[in-house]
C-alpha cells in the first residue's frame, strides 16, 4: 500500500514511517523539511500521487485557538482538497481524547482540535481519526509549561497516558485497515494524577522542580475537570506501562528497575 505520512518526520511520524516500511508499505515521509507544507500546500500534490491511505499526524507550534484553528484548518482543507484530486481512498487523523469535551467547556487549542475533527466528518471522505491519550514523551513539556519560578503547578485530574511507540502502532493499524468513518480511541494501562506523575518524571531524570496540585491550572489554556482526558469504555488499551517506558529513556534515568506500581 502507498501511505503519506504528514508530519512524517516529529515523535509520532518519525515511529510511524518506519513502522509501514517495515511492513513493506510504500511511505512517503511528508513535512516542511521533506519539501512539503500541509498549510501552504506547497509540494502536497507531488507528495500525494498515486497514495492510496494520507495519515495526518503534523501539528500546530500554537497553543492558542486562534493560532492553531489557523494551522489546522488550513492545513487539513489542503489535505482533503489535494487528497481528493490525488484519489485518497482513506483519511486518517491523529487526535486528542477528550477534544469534544474540553473544546466545549473551555475552547483554546482543543477547540481548533474539534474544528479539524469536524472539517474531516463533513467533507464526504471516507475517514478513520484516532483519538489517544497524552503521551509519556510529552511530560517533561507539560512541566516546563507550567514552571514558574522552579514551580511546577498542575492540575490534579486523572490521566492515562500512552507510549509513543504504542500510538505508531495502533495509527498503523487503522492506516492499513478499512476507513471507519468515526473516532476510535486508545489509550495507556495505567491511570495517574496529573501533578504527580509529572512529580515522578522530574524525579527519575534528578530534576530538582517541585509540583504542586493546583485545581485552577490550565493546560494547553483549559482548566480541567477531574476525568476530562480519560478515554471511554470502549477505548483500547496499548501495553506499554510507565515503569517500562521510563527504563528504557536515556539520561539519569537509564537502566533504573521498571517500576510496575
């Protein structure tokens, strides 16, 4: 099968792409510094010929909902329109769980989110949009978001975490199946708070930052109720625990014992 990866070279894309090689796919590694930009549309057409499945896992470098409504309308209206001219058979976006829920209580980038997820739904395509978890590789960035003065103050909302090389293959997966035509959601074995398994991430890599739980803490500009990104009962449930994923990071924190508790 002939895939394009958009964003084919970030955490997620660079997995992926070698992932559908290994299986024997013909991949076409999609991004800016591959020549093609999903916003511009610069370099979409070449890149989509002759593709049968375009899996867009790109992101915005905004936070804010206007900046990122403007990446990924933008960006997604150009996939659609240039994947229909190319003859796309199979649309496949990876997103947030809890995107419906956070867009409509508090907007910000989870509101750009829905609007792309809309954008897909309604433009006739035949379409599969992944919804996972927070991944494990994105902790060190969700505190340094939210550090002030060496303080780490977050939220203390459940959250089920998943590993990066998890998402890649389960995005595989729905790449080389039949379109759904709806969400699927996937999701991490294990449920933590918030604040303290940021707590546990600065902890193993000798960080010296404190975390301290606080109820009224954005993230990514939405204040969260207490099981807001946790998936749903029908979600499923990728293997990779926090303990395994950690030993095998580098930096202070290699060739610790996994952790299982």
């Amino acid at each position: 099968m002939k895939i394009a990866v958009i964003g084919g070279t970030g955490l997620i894309g660079t997995r992926l792409v070698a992932r559908l090689a290994a299986e024997g796919h013909d991949v076409t590694s999609a991004a800016r510094s591959t020549g093609v930009n999903s916003y511009t549309g610069e370099g979409l057409a070449e890149a989509l010929e002759g593709v049968e499945t375009l899996v867009d896992v790109s992101n915005s470098g905004y936070l804010d909902e206007r900046g990122a409504n403007d990446f990924f309308y933008g960006s997604t209206l150009n996939l659609l329109t240039y994947g229909a001219a190319a003859g796309v058979r199979h649309h496949v976006a990876l997103s947030v769980v809890g995107t419906d829920r956070l867009a409509g209580t508090e907007g910000g980038y989870f509101a750009a989110k829905a609007a792309q997820e809309h954008l897909i739904r309604q433009s006739g395509r035949e379409y599969s949009i992944v919804h996972t978890t927070q991944f494990f590789e994105f902790l060190a960035s969700i505190a340094d978001a939210a550090t002030s003065r060496h303080l780490v103050r977050l939220s203390n909302a459940l959250i089920q975490p998943i590993a990066a090389d998890d998402v890649a293959t389960v995005v595989a997966t729905v790449a080389t199946g039949s379109p759904v035509n709806r969400v699927v959601e996937f999701a991490g074995p294990e449920q933590f708070r918030l604040e303290e398994l940021v707590q546990r991430e600065l902890r193993l890599r000798d960080d010296p930052r404190e975390v301290v739980a606080d109820p009224l803490a954005t993230y990514f500009g939405t204040e969260l109720d207490e099981r807001e990104l946790l998936p749903g009962d029908d979600a499923t449930i990728t293997p990779t625990r926090f303990g395994e994923w950690i030993a095998t990071q580098p930096g202070p924190r290699a060739g610790r014992p996994v952790d299982r508790a």
